[in-house]
C-alpha cells in the first residue's frame, strides 16, 4: 500500500477527462428533458455520434472535423426520435429504448471497417506559460479541447435558460406544453430543437470515447455511459452546475478507485462503484419527500405527448 | 400471438430435436452466446471466429446462430431459453458467468446439448471446456520480468474468479524469477469489456510507474492507452491484437476455439456427443503464442520460445515447486506439480504478490 504513488493533481485531471463524455450527453439531455420530453436514447445516440466521429476523422484526418461529424450523426439520430414522438405521437419511452437499440446495431454496422485504426491525434491546447503554473497548470491549462468545450457548454446552457427569452419558452414548453401553445409558441419545432440538440451533445460525448479517451473504434464501447448521463440528470435535479457537479463525481469515483487499485489499498470497489447511484437514489427520495420542492425541480410536462388538438 | 409463436418454436424444437435423433438431414443448429460483441478484438471475437470456422467446415449440414453482449446473470436464461425454443440442438455459452444459467436452462432442455466454457459445473447434457491461458501467462511473465526498467508490472484483471487468479500467478512466478525485484499492481475491473474503464486502468498503472500492461479484459483499449507512452509494453489477449505491434504489444496469448467447436458440432452429428470436461493448453492447440516482435531483444525471444516449447511439449509445468502460497504456507514441494483440481479451484495467490484478492 503506497498512497504517496498517487498525485492528486494528476488524478484530478485524469477525472476531468473520464468525465467529460457523461457530461456532455448529461447536459444535452438535459435541455431535452427541460423541454418536456424523455428521451432514453442516449446510450445509442453516444455510440452513433462515436464511430461518426471516428469515421470522419480518420477519413479526413482532422479530429475538429470528426466532432463536427458527430454531432450532426447525432443530431440526426436524435430526429429519428423526434419525428417519431412529435409528430406520430408514439410513446416516448419505447421509441427511446429502441433509439438506443438502433443506434447500437447501426453504430456495430458503420464500424465494421474501422476496427483496428488509429485515430489522428488531438492535441492539447497550449496555454503557453499558463501550462507550468503549479497546481493549477496541470488541473486546469493541460486539457484538449473538448474538456474545455465541455464546461463551456454547462455555462451556456445555464445562461441559456437563465436569462434568455428563448429559454424562457424551452422551460414554459416543458411545464405545460398547452399553456405554451396556447401563447402562440410552436411547441413541436421548440421540441425538435432541444432534442437535436440534445443528439449532438450525446454525440459529442461519443465522439470524445473513441476519439480522445480510448482512443479507438470498438463495438459497444460506450458500455453504458449513456444510462449514467441520465441518472446524472436526475441526480441535478434538471440543473446545469449540478449536472457538472454529477459527471465529476461519476467520473471521479471510477477514476479514483482505479488509481487505489493500483497503488495497492484494497478498497471495497463494490461499494465504491455503486456511491453514485445511492446517492441518485437518495436525490430522488429526498427530493419526492417535498411536494412543493419536486414540482419546482422535474418539469411537468416531462415524457408526456403534445398535439396541437388536445 | 406471441404466445403462439413460443408454442411453434417448441413444436419445432421437439421436432429437430427428434430429427436430430433420428439422423435426418435437417441442419444441426449450432447457438453462441456471447458476453461482448464480437467486434471487440478480443475474446469474443475469437470465438466469433470458431463459429465461423464451423459454418466454413460443415457448410449446410449445420446452421449457427449468435447472440452478443449478453448479460452474466439471469439475463442469461432468457437468451438460452430463447435460443433452445429457437431449435438449437447444441449451445456454447462462452463466460464463466453463464454457468448457473447454463445448468438452469440445461435442466429444463435435456435434449438439447450445452457446452460451458470456462466454468466447472458439469450434467448429462452440459459439457465444460476451457483452455489453459495460464501457459500463455507464464510467457508472458517471462518476457515481462526481462523487460521491465521500472520494475512495475500493471495487470488489468476482470473478476476475482480461479481462471484471472490461476493467470496472476502464473505471470508473477515467472516475472519473479528472472526479476527478484518485481512488483505487480493489480486492478479488479469488475468487466470483461468497458473499454472506457480499461484505458482508465491501464492510465491510472502507467501513471503510477508501471512500464508493463497485463489484461485479462476483452477489449483492445489498454492497447490504444498504452500505445502513446513511450517505454510501456502490452500483451494481445486472447486475440493476437497484432494492429498494436511491434509496440506496445510484443506478444500475446492467442485462443484457438475452432478446431474444438468443429469437434463437437461433428460428435452431434454422429450422436456421438458425451458430457465432458476439456481442458487443453499450448500443446493441443487450444493455446497460441502470438509471434513475439522485435522490440523484445532476441535472447529474451529465445529464452520464451524455448518456454513455450517446453510447455507443449509437456517437458516443463507452469506451476513447479518449490511454490508457497501468499501466507507462507507450503503449497508444492520441490519438483512436484500442481494437480489440475487445485488450480481448476484456484483461490490463493503464490508467496510474493502482495495484494489481497477480493471477496
């Protein structure tokens, strides 16, 4: 047992790192869930976004491109979903189970020749002398660009729905979709937006796997990611700095259990592994324990259909 | 409907069970069952590639059916349930984790014949197989000892079952004895395939001064992790992972499932098929040594190849006294040989190793 072969500093930032594919599908999923609609597909849109970002940036040799690539699988993916339960009105669960079925046979399909391949390399962005700062060089200015996209994204999505108009009506349309509608907003296409959205995050998420984390294409390597990202949503409670918060914790518990491992503790990874999902379950009883509290927090419309007869 | 549907696929079942029997030309149907997906470059795949090899030798006289990335646990029923009212007439569940399923399911199709892989629970109409990886470990810690400029072996293990353990052994006696000052750190993954968490294991080692990656997980992920570091080697797992040489990966344990799935899909056929427990190692074939790369000096190359000829050629025993186990206590005397009960059961570690296996 040699605690002292462990640097804190490194494993903070080797959490960042094995946090940031669950915080980017966690943050997409949640302005789709902001939105009124549930989607479960986020396992199969991580796993498609992932061999299209694989694909495109080992063609193209650009990894920016590959992201770019994605997204817009992702995205694309995710209208799948939101044509099938806005427009056919079929049942948002279902169609969200069977999104990550697909996504996963698809993902299997896309990938049969990139087996085996080296993706090009994604740098670390240089922060020049910023980089050789003591403790906070290493934590905070020794990141790719994606972790920083990342963070980024949680404070847009934050100020997004804060302060902006438009998130205003992506929150009104989640709370009662009738009422919004009965204010002249377009329900269906506000809906539409979230969940494309929402694909692209998910698909950058996977894209960060197979492109930086692992990096390579194997089928089904997103393992269960995408079920993590949406307990995280539940564990913040629908808000944006928890969900940081959330993939964090997530990602570091893993992290860290792996690197007591290995300096030689015997740690209980059982228990260990299993601490974030008590404490998600706990979010949730404490949370239903206060009526008035868990109606502030879950939005009211979530998972239920829309259509402008109703 | 859908209950008609089970009710069919009984009937038709019962029906190619019979006609099995009764030597008819119905196709014999052929069922696997897998743990990962058969593109995860690894265990799976290989024995991917044993089912195809039976399609490729028997051609229409046998069918084969797949089902991937199933669960270990009672997921497992299910899929074998599905599969045996599907008609198969022969089933390979390929995880240790399958077993209790396996024997379930088995209780409940006695005409159906199922085929464990790795485990130790045998019945009429359930066979074991397994292959002695162990053999492949002892190279492995041979070249891993030799290596070593920190002298830090990494080994990514999945579960703390008798066959991870049985290759933890077998890798530090031989580490240990070309390198007394060797240490291993091992990290339990609790998965055979989450390639996110293998490259994060095998980070976490390399962060923490190993230069040496073991795995006993699935998936090429320690190798893609292992493959930006300078001065870190790995070994292919139970598929030649030969996209990562010369390095990281300078060698591997290669399983070879073909030529056993062929055997008993042909003992079916005859309705010659016998419950049985198959374990085979370097020297039947079972076991392959990938080709060791050049980045491996060549006497050290040579040292491991004259190892592994000895091994298959049943000269020299992986696990050859004097041995203590963990606690200091006597194991195998000097010259004697492990016997294959204890080390089908194996639940110790060997003097030396000092992490604690857990529960």
């Amino acid at each position: 047992m040699d605690l002292s072969s462990i640097n804190p500093l490194v494993l903070i930032a080797a959490l960042m790192v094995a946090s940031t594919p669950i915080l980017l599908a966690a943050i997409g999923e949640l302005v789709v869930e902001k939105s009124g609609v549930l989607n479960l597909g986020v396992e199969g849109m991580m796993i498609t976004g992932a061999i299209c970002g694989f694909a495109v940036a080992v063609e193209s040799g650009s990894p920016a491109l590959g992201f770019l690539g994605a997204a817009l699988g992702g995205a694309v993916l995710s209208l799948l979903f939101g044509v099938l339960t806005q427009y056919l009105l079929s049942n948002q669960v279902a169609t969200g189970l069977a999104l990550t079925l697909f996504g996963l046979g698809l993902s299997a399909l896309m990938g049969q020749g990139y087996i085996g391949i080296k993706p090009p390399a994604t740098g670390d962005v240089n922060f020049g002398p910023l980089a050789d700062l003591p403790v906070l060089g290493i934590v905070l200015f020794s990141h790719d660009l994606m972790v920083y996209v990342s963070l980024a994204l949680v404070a847009a999505v934050w100020a997004f729905l804060k302060y902006s108009r438009a998130g205003l009506i992506l929150r009104a349309v989640g709370e009662s979709h009738e009422a919004a509608h009965a204010l002249g907003y377009k329900v269906v296409r506000v809906r539409l937006a979230a969940i494309a959205f929402g694909g692209a995050c998910a698909g950058l998420g996977g894209a960060y796997l197979s492109l930086i984390r692992v990096p390579q294409w194997t089928e089904g390597m997103t393992a269960g990611a995408g079920w993590i990202a949406l307990a995280i949503v539940v564990f913040a409670s629908w808000k944006p700095w928890r969900v940081l918060l959330g993939a964090y914790l997530f990602g570091g518990v893993t992290v860290l259990q792996l690197n007591l491992q290995a300096a030689g503790l015997a740690v209980p990874v059982e228990y260990l592994s299993m601490s974030p999902y008590i404490i998600t379950i706990l979010v949730l009883v404490i949370m239903s324990s206060n009526r008035g509290r868990a109606a502030l927090t879950a939005p009211a419309a979530l998972g239920r259909s829309f259509h402008a007869s109703s | 409907m859908k209950r008609r549907n089970v009710l069919a696929g009984a009937a038709l079942a019962m029906s190619l069970g019979g006609a099995a029997l009764a030597g008819s030309h119905e196709p014999v149907k052929v069922g696997f069952i897998y743990v990962g997906p058969v593109g995860d470059g690894g265990w799976t795949y290989e024995h991917n590639q044993g089912r195809l090899a039976v399609e490729e030798h028997f051609g229409d006289a046998v069918e084969t059916v797949f089902q991937e990335s199933v669960p270990e646990g009672a997921d497992a029923e299910r899929a074998l349930t599905q599969m045996a009212l599907q008609g198969a007439d022969l089933i390979f569940t390929t995880s240790f984790g399958y077993m209790d399923p396996t024997i379930n399911v088995a209780a409940k199709f006695p005409d159906v014949k199922f085929e464990h892989a790795t485990g130790y629970k045998r019945a009429d109409n359930v066979s074991t197989y397994s292959a002695r990886f162990y053999e492949g470990r002892a190279v492995q810690g041979h070249i891993a000892g030799k290596m070593t400029k920190t002298n830090k072996v990494g080994y990514i293990a999945s579960f703390p079952i008798p066959e991870v353990i049985r290759g933890i052994n077998a890798a530090y006696i031989h580490a240990k004895k070309v390198n007394p000052d060797i240490e291993f750190s091992i990290i339990w993954a609790y998965t055979w395939f989450d390639p996110a968490k293998e490259a994060d294991a095998a980070n976490a080692l390399i962060e923490q001064g190993a230069d040496v990656i073991l795995q006993h997980t699935d998936s090429t992920a320690p190798q893609a992790a292992a493959q930006g570091v300078d001065g870190v080697i790995t070994f292919g797992q139970a598929s030649d992972m030969s996209e990562y040489a010369p390095l990281p990966r300078v060698s591997s344990i290669i399983d070879n499932w073909a030529p056993y799935y062929i055997a008993r899909t042909q003992a079916v056929i005859d309705g010659t098929w016998a419950s049985v427990d198959t374990w085979d190692g370097i020297g039947p074939g079972m076991v392959e040594i990938g080709e060791i790369s050049d980045a491996v000096p060549a006497d050290v190359k040579a040292e491991a190849e004259a190892m592994r000829d000895a091994i298959a050629a049943g000269g020299y025993h992986p696990f050859t006294g004097p041995l203590k186990k963990q606690d200091g206590s006597d194991w195998l005397a000097e010259g004697e040989v492990a016997d294959d009960g204890t080390l089908a059961g194996m639940n110790f570690y060997v003097e030396g190793l000092t992490a604690t296996i857990p529960n």
